[in-house]
C-alpha cells in the first residue's frame, strides 16, 4: 500500500507546480463575480479610456500576478508534506473546489 502511495505522490508532485495552478484558476472562476464585480465598483465614475485600462491591469495583471503568486507558494508549502499528506491535501484540496463550486452553482 505505501509504494502505490509513494508512486502517486511521487507523478502529482512532478506536477505539482500545475495542479496549484490549477487550484488558484478554479478559485478565480469561482469567486471571479465577485473580484470583477469589486474593480466596477472602483471604476465605476472614470472616464471611458481609464476604466478600460485599469481593466485591462486588473485582469492581466491583478489575476495573472494573483495566479502565480498563489500557484508558487502552495506548492512550496505542498511540497513540505510527506507521501501521504500530499496526496491527501491534493485530493481534498480538489474535493473542496467541487464542493465550493456547486455551492456557488458553477457546476
């Protein structure tokens, strides 16, 4: 049991980078309403050419920035646990996305 959980952990952790990644790129489908919501509220009153670039920052570099950042650490911090830990945290960490996600009716 414990080489077939070794071997599991072993191929997520060689792409655990991409799997954080694609945590953080739930997250923002997820919870993307609100954050978009938040920067037209702020933008609310400029001017036309302003409200489209501060879009244009928000979403290129707000998101992306967000992405990566968040991708980079939950991997390092990840990437801490033993075997079974790992593979535990990265099928709950899924699991959670699921959960979240019907609770906010994306699926």
């Amino acid at each position: 049991m414990n080489e077939a959980i070794d071997r599991a952990a072993a191929f997520l952790r060689g792409h655990g980078y991409e799997l954080c990644l694609a945590w953080t790129a739930a997250l923002m489908v997820i919870y993307g309403n609100q954050l978009v919501k938040l920067s037209k509220n702020i933008a609310k009153s400029w001017h036309f050419l302003f409200r489209v670039g501060f879009f244009v920052i928000v979403c290129a570099l707000g998101y992306g920035l967000l992405m990566v950042t968040l991708a980079s650490y939950l991997s390092r911090q990840l990437s801490r646990l033993e075997n079974s830990w790992y593979l535990t945290a990265m099928l709950l960490g899924f699991l959670t996305l699921g959960i979240l996600a019907e609770k906010k009716r994306q699926i």
